[in-house]
C-alpha cells in the first residue's frame, strides 16, 4: 500500500459523515471521514472503537458526559457505550473499529 494523505481523502469524500476504509489491520478496519457541525445520533456498538483527530475538533457525549476531543488527540469509546456526537464538530476524524458480528 502507498502513502495516504489522510486529509485529502476525507475531504473528497462525497458527504460529511461519510467514512471512506482506508485498509485493515488484522480484523480492525482504519477508516477516515470529515467532520462537519451538524450532530449525529446516539450509537452503541458491540465492540470499542478508537477516535483519532487529526484536525479540527470532536464534540461527543459519552454515556452522559460531555467530552471534547482535539487535533493529535484520540479517544477510546468501549464496546456498549452510548456516544452520540454533539454539535460543532469539525475536521478530520480517523476511526479504528473491529467489525461486529
């Protein structure tokens, strides 16, 4: 695999939200998507997932708190936590995930 310019990919993506699979590590899936301010709705997965900012800024609630997370900066939401992403969020976003099921 070549180098990949992790900005550019999320900005050509066609939509805000949208997650583009860069490759997989073992069964983890790396994957980037761009941010924009709108909220996203509450989630929960099965299996924990890794945020990683690459820029800009992630607004999130974290089975009821409020957690902010900056560029350089990740966070780890663990299997079964209720996360929704809270308004003014922006940038690009790295998520690792092993996919459920």
């Amino acid at each position: 695999m070549s180098v990949v310019d992790l900005v550019r990919a999320a900005t050509v993506l066609p939509d805000a939200w949208s997650s583009r699979p860069l490759g997989k590590v073992g069964t983890a899936c790396v994957k980037v998507l761009r941010m924009d301010a709108l909220p996203v709705e509450e989630e929960t997965h099965g299996t924990a997932e890794v945020l990683l900012v690459l820029d800009g800024r992630l607004e999130l609630t974290v089975k009821g708190v409020e957690v902010s997370v900056g560029p350089g900066e990740m966070y780890l939401v663990e299997a079964g936590a209720r996360h929704a992403v809270r308004p003014g969020g922006h940038g690009t976003l790295v998520i690792v995930e092993v996919p459920e099921g």
